[in-house]
C-alpha cells in the first residue's frame, strides 16, 4: 500500500450522496489523480492518503485509496486555507480569515486547546462556539469511520448518523453486529446491513441475521398499518426473504419471543406475532375505552334539549335529529365516537359541545393529531387546540420520548374532543388514553371513510366496530354544503357514483390529457398561470398538488421536479444544496418526513424571540429561508410560524412538497388540491384514497387526465386488509362489564 501526501488542487467529481471523490492530488513529485470516499475534501486541503494503483481505461492511472487523513498545516495561508476549507463547520471564509489575523499560527491551538479565546472573533458566540469546538474534536475520527463505512456504499449523510449514535464505538460496534444498523439508526433498514453483514463474512444462517430479519419484517407489516403478523406468513416471507429454511425461522421467533421482544398469542386459525409495544398498547387500549364507555357520570343539572334549542334560536341553526343526538350523548357519556364525511356539521356539533360545556362550568381540551388540523381546529372554533402530542407534554430523554401526561399526571380537562381521529395509530392512542382519567368525557371526531393511519392499527374503525362505544352516524348534508361541489362530489364518490364536473361558476372541474406528459405539463400551468390568473391565488403557498404514487411520470419525485423549475426556478441570488437526487433551494415548498422530537425551533415577531421549543412532525410544511454554507445549516419556516434550523447531516429528513402524496396529506386542508387522474397500481388508485384527496380542499379541486382512470378509482373499493384485534379484545373485556 502506498502514502502520499499533498494538495487537494482541483476536484473533479463529487457525488455528495455517498462521498464519492475523484480530486487532483498536488506532491512534490507533480500531479497525482486520487479517487475513493471521503465525507469532506476541499480545494487546498493538506492531506495524506493511502491506498493501491489502478488503471481507468479513459482517465488512466489513478490512486484509489482506503485512507485518508488530514495534515495540520504550519504557514499562515496553510493554516487559514485549512480552517475556510469547510472541514470546520460553523467556520467559513470570513470568520477564518479573522481567527487567523487574531491568532496566527497558534490558530489551531487556540481551538484545540483554548477556545474560549474564540469568542474574540466578531460573531462567534457561545452557540457557535460549542459546535465549532464539537466539530473540530469529531472530524478526525469521523473521517476514519467514514472511510470504514464507505467500502459498504454508506452514503455520507448516513454515516454522520451512525457515528453520532455509536460515536468512537461505531466501527466495533458494526463489526461485532452489523443488524444493529437496522434497529438503531432511522434509514438504515435490514436490507443495507444485510449486504454490510455478507460483505463481513456473516453467514446467512447466524442467529443475529434471521432475528434483525424478523424484526425487519414485523416492523415492514407495521409500516402498512399492520399490529401484527399471522405466524404462517412472517415464516413463509421470512424463509424466502433470508433464504433460509423456515425451521430457523421458527426457530428465531421462538427466541425472540423468549427475550420479550416480541408477543406471542394463539389466534382462532393461527399465531399472532406481535411487536411487544404494540401488543401492550392493543391490550391497553381496549381495557381504557371499554372502562370509559361504562363509566357512570355524575347527573347534570342541565335540560339539554332545552339548551340546544336554545343554541338554535341565538346561532340561527336548525340541528338535524343525528345532530342533536352527538351533542347529547357527548355531554352524557364517557365515551362518543362521531363520524361523519365533509359538510354533516362536525364542526357545529364541536362548537355547541363546547358551548353547553361552558354553561355547566365544565373545562374542555381540543386535540388533533397533527399540527395542520389543530390549527385548523382552533381557527374554526375560536378555542386553543393543540396536538396530541403537545396536550401530552412530550419529551425526548435519552434518546426516547416521553410524556409529562400519564396516569399519574392526567390531561387536565372534563372533556376532551379528539378531531381527525381516523389518524390515530395504536400507539399513541394508548399514550393519550393513558393520560385521561375514568370520569373524564371523550369525544373522538372522525371520517371513518378516510385513508386510516399511517402507523400500525385499526383504531377508530376497530372502535366503531367493536359495538362497545356509542357511536353516530352523520350522513346528512346541510344546505349550505350543497352549493359545494367537493363536498357533494366527495359523497357521490363514497357511494361510488360518478361526480359531477365542470359545473359553471363552482368549485370542481376535471381536465383531459391524454399522457403523463400532458397532465405534467397541465398542472405546471394551472399552478404557473391558470389558477392565479382566475382565482387569485398563490401558485406555491395556495395550491397542493396531491397523487397516489411516489414514483413514475405523475408521482412526487417528478412532479416536485418539474414544479419547482417554473415555481422557484435556479437563481444567482438563491443558495441551493443538493440533497440526493433533490435539489433543496432558498423559497422552496417542503415537508418533514419523519418525527424529530429533538430539533429546536423558535418563532420570531418583529425580530424578537417569542416562543421556543423542541420537536417538528412527519408531514409538517414549510419554506426554505436561508441556507448557509459556512454553518452548514438550512432553515425552514413551517406554517405555524416554527422557525427550525437544520444541520446538513440532516436534511435527508426534509422532502419537495410542491407535490405530495395524499396519504402525507392527512389531517391537512388546503385552499386548492390539484390530483393528476392517469393510471397506476389498483392498490394505491382506491376510491378511499380519491375521498380522502378531495377532502383536503377547501375552495377548489381540479383534477387533470383521463375520466377513465378516475372512474376506475371510484369503483375501486379495496380497502386493505389490516391485521389488528383492537375491536375483538374490547368485545371480551366488555364481557367483565356483563
């Protein structure tokens, strides 16, 4: 193996995905073409390298090397070069140039060994200086773990995660059990550390393999809705999956099951295998609401009836027989469950349970799963509602989330009114449910025709089903909702009748093109011209393009593309960073795609700090503000208002939302839904999901593309199955009441 050392002169190549670098390497004895994975390489970068000769057939001999480190250099421009390069965060150009001038050659000293002095510098304050000096201590071993982890194609994002989990232990740690990966580290999934473990020499029967196997698969389920999987089937998929014989399978989750990772229970025809927090929170939750169903409330000292009439005559409403009987039975019961699809008068039965509560001095909460449907929540009662995660005061401690609110510090409310609940997965149901005390009334408010939640879970279909809860049906329009075509559309479909479209001077119209192509180009220019030319709206802030799919002509990665070049076109004045295969731009619509109950946001008025916290949710939205290259950080302003910085290393947790795909749109309403009509798999072309996409809109959906496929989806009533006994357990608990 050879060592070289020199000047980083020119790079040639990048892929900032994985690290990839071909770079021109300047020594003593002239000029030396250098290629392998590094994290970061910058021009005029002092380094040594080791590694072999090749031979490329085009480029001719270059040195691909394993290792390469950097050389603390010793003259001032040496010293100030190093310290602008980038490899520093937090320390660009500008502030380089200021240490330098400040310090000399006891630069890198002063940081290694004194760095309080750093605070000399014109604009580096405490803040900044913590991360500088966290920085300058990682990237020596980060970049020989880097180097370790890129001859498995780990991309260079996800490397600086793994280290920041395992820290120096990282390549130890993968050494003795490459699975750990999977279980530890959010986007590395079994797959990837399936392939490092057979790079290893880790052979494909070894206990660790076929366990981080079944967990794979019992998490995948769980991924599609699932709170378990049928034995026969993750031993079947599993054998096939791993190539193994399904004796080992059983044998794996034999001892799985053994360690309490996952929960064993004998079904009718077959073995249910549950992931242990999901079969706690199954059975938690049927025990919680068969007990808040039965409850027995103190009597009011209230005539509703005569209180609802009363709510008639001052607001000028007349209340349908079904109406009256959810404000009733709200205020009657422990627990009521009320669906019903858009215009049935949800929100006027929200607002007059509130109101008869007020009047019997009763306290109430309101919560939404999402931040987007509190928000709308609060804007269409007039009262504060918050997340279910804010009402439970979560906390993230040693890396899990926790909840101030639980059985010993319950929800402080009479009654509570849950919207959006067809969301709630089984999980965090159980946490909310955790936090209400027996004699506390539970309102769930939902459209049980709705997309179900995208965690694992059944949970208001399960609750409707189970027959243990009072539950009522809205299935009437009101008036004032018949001049609306989404919402008379939106029940038409549900039935699986044809919509009507292209009704003068409403709000739903459907527009034929023949191709992808076509229905790109459409929708380019409805958002670009059509839209905000007729109906003055915003073509980014106002219009939410909605689809089925992620991928192909019509799905979000291409339609994000096409849209952000005539939405936020490239710009001289606007800092872009590639992210992947996205582009991430200064103006740029986009969205969070996982929980990050850590990251720090605050809200700013009038330059003046009001408000800070920490956490920011899978589907949130929100605009690119500012992207620096010398922090190497990017800032999103989200919707309400949270000011959120990111880190470079994290910015895989951020997605182009120009287009997004309807199930990311739950708990969402927008002014304006856009939905291309083409055709794709039966799967995702469901009629559930086109009522779910409809209803997100507020003024106007327009829908672009062939008829046929729209007519396909309406007689597409699959609903797929989930496995889930969230309504069969609280069936047998109910039996302890009988």
């Amino acid at each position: 193996m050879l060592t070289i050392e020199g000047t980083i002169e020119e790079i040639r190549f990048r892929n900032e995905s994985n690290g990839y670098t071909v770079a021109k390497l300047n020594t003593s004895d002239g000029f030396v073409t250098i290629v392998g994975y590094v994290p970061f390489l910058n021009l005029d970068e002092a380094v040594k390298v080791e590694g072999d000769w090749i031979y490329h057939p085009t480029y001719g001999e270059q040195l691909n090397f394993t290792s390469i480190t950097t050389v603390v250099p010793s003259t001032l421009t040496g010293i100030e070069n190093y310290l602008s390069s980038g490899l520093i965060p937090h320390i660009g150009p500008k502030t380089a140039k200021r240490i330098v001038e400040r310090f000399g050659l006891d630069s890198l000293e002063i940081i290694q060994y004194n760095p309080e002095k750093l605070k000399e510098i014109s604009g580096i304050g405490d803040k900044k200086l913590s991360r500088i000096v966290e920085a300058y201590a990682e990237q020596r071993e980060l970049r020989d773990t880097m180097v370790f982890l890129q001859q498995y194609n780990i991309s260079v994002n996800y490397g600086i995660r793994i280290y920041k989990k395992y820290g120096k232990d990282t390549i130890s740690i993968i050494k003795e059990n490459p699975y750990r990966l999977s279980e530890d580290v959010f986007g590395i999934g079994f797959k990837t550390a399936d392939r490092i473990a057979e790079k290893m020499g880790i052979y494909k029967e070894s206990p660790y393999r076929i366990q981080a196997g079944i967990r794979y698969i019992i998490m995948e389920y769980a991924g599609n809705g699932h709170s378990y999987v049928p034995k026969s089937e993750l031993t079947s998929y599993g054998s096939d999956l791993l190539r193994v014989e399904e004796s080992l399978m059983e044998e794996g989750i034999r001892d799985l099951g053994l360690k309490g990772s996952i929960h064993l229970i004998q079904g009718e025809e077959d073995t249910l295998v549950y992931y242990t927090p999901f079969h706690t929170a199954e059975n938690n939750v049927s025990k919680k609401l068969v007990e808040l169903s039965q409850v027995q409330l103190d009597e009011l000292d209230m005539d509703i009836e005569k209180e609802i009439k009363k709510i008639e005559g001052e607001e000028g409403l007349t209340f349908a027989k079904k109406q009256v009987t959810a404000i009733r039975e709200a205020i009657e019961n422990g627990l009521v469950v009320i669906t019903g699809g858009p215009g049935t008068g949800k929100t006027t039965i929200i607002k007059s349970i509130i109101r008869l509560c007020q009047d019997l001095n009763l306290s109430v909460v309101l919560g939404a799963p999402t931040g987007r449907a509190a928000k709308r929540m609060t804007e269409t009662t007039g009262m504060e509602a918050k997340t279910i995660h804010r009402l439970l005061e979560y906390s993230y401690m040693e890396e899990e989330m926790a909840f101030g609110r639980d059985e010993e510090n319950p929800i402080d409310g009479d009654l509570i009114i849950i919207d959006e609940a067809s969301m709630i997965d089984i999980l965090l149901m159980n946490s909310l449910l955790k936090a209400i005390n027996l004699g506390t009334r539970l309102v769930l408010v939902g459209d049980i025709d709705q997309l179900p939640s995208v965690g694992a879970g059944n949970v208001l279909k399960d609750i409707i089903s189970s027959g243990v809860v009072k539950v009522v049906r809205l299935d009437e329009i009101f008036r004032q909702s018949e001049e609306s075509m989404i919402i008379v559309n939106a029940h038409k479909i549900n039935k699986g009748d044809s919509p009507i479209l292209n009704e003068k001077d409403k709000d739903f119209y459907f527009i034929n093109a023949n191709s992808p192509k076509n229905i790109v180009d459409t929708i380019v220019e409805l958002c670009i011209e059509r839209l905000p030319k007729f109906y003055g709206v915003d073509g980014v802030k106002d219009i939410q393009i909605l689809t089925p799919m992620k991928k192909g002509e019509v799905g979000i990665n291409s339609l994000n593309k096409s849209l952000q070049s005539v939405l936020n076109p490239k710009d001289k004045f606007k800092t872009e960073k590639q992210m992947g295969d996205e582009i991430l731009r200064v103006g740029d619509k986009v969205m969070q795609i996982k929980n990050n109950y850590t990251i720090e946001w605050k809200i700013v008025k009038d330059g003046l700090e009001i408000d800070s916290g920490e956490g920011i949710f899978n589907g949130d939205f929100g605009f690119i503000v500012d992207i620096d290259e010398d922090d190497r950080t990017l800032t999103v302003l989200f919707d309400d208002d949270k000011e959120v910085e990111y880190e470079f290393n994290q910015l895989d947790e951020l997605k182009l939302a120009y287009a997004t795909t309807v199930h990311k749109s739950q708990g969402s309403e927008f002014p304006v839904i856009v939905m291309p009509a083409s055709w794709g798999p039966p799967m995702l072309m469901t009629r559930n999901l086109l009522y779910t996409a409809i209803t997100r809109a507020r003024s106007l959906v327009v829908l672009v593309g062939n008829e046929k496929y729209l007519h396909m989806m309406i007689q597409n009533n699959r609903i797929t199955t989930r496995y889930s006994a969230l309504d069969k357990k609280m069936r047998e608990y109910i039996s302890i009441f009988s």
